[in-house]
C-alpha cells in the first residue's frame, strides 16, 4: 500500500483538478476504531486499481484540511472516513466500519 500523504491545502486543490479518481482516507491517531478501518483497508488493498492514488490525511495534526474536504466536498465530517474523488467531485463516501478497500474498487468500477 503506497500512502500518499496529504499535509496541505495545495495538495487538495490539485486532487480536485485532476481528472480520473482519487481516493482520500481521512484518520485519527487517536481513535481506535480508525486503526481497525486503516488496517482493514491496507489488507484488502490490493483489489484497488493501481493507477487511483491513495491520500492519507492524519486528521488530528492537519484539522484545517480535513475541514476543507468537508466544505469543498459538501459531505458531513467522520473519522475514519473515506471519499472517492472523481473529476474533482466525490462520487462515494463512508465512514467506520463500513471502509473497505474491496467496496472502494468496486464503486470505481461501477462509476467509471
């Protein structure tokens, strides 16, 4: 799993340009139930499409982002949390136990 990590507000604006998806994984260091949801995703994350980049944003240390995404993507802020991004848009959100690697491959497939 190669986790790219989102630590600015810059990085956000190009994720919203880009065409194709993205996928942004939103977590708290502080929360156990977020450490569940991460380690299940990383496991099951070999069913994602190698092209989708992975954002790993650590919500406790860059709140200001994580209240970006919530502003820019017209979504109701969870931890842990995952947006699929397509062509600046998110087209799928979940949150807590409901994360999952094997789903997020499969709304990109139904969405593409």
């Amino acid at each position: 799993m190669n986790w790219i990590a989102l630590e600015n507000i810059d990085q956000l604006q190009k994720i919203k340009q880009a065409a194709g998806y993205s996928i942004l994984f939103k977590h708290s260091t502080r929360c156990s139930i977020s450490l569940m949801a991460k380690k299940k995703f990383e496991f099951e994350s070999e069913s994602l499409p190698a092209e989708v980049p992975v954002y790993f944003l650590d919500l406790i240390k860059y709140r200001g982002i994580s209240n970006a995404i919530a502003d820019d993507f017209q979504i109701h802020h969870e931890s842990p949390q995952l947006l699929i991004i397509r062509d600046g848009e998110c087209v799928y959100e979940t949150s807590h136990s409901e994360i999952s690697a094997e789903d997020a491959a499969e709304q990109i497939s139904i969405n593409s």
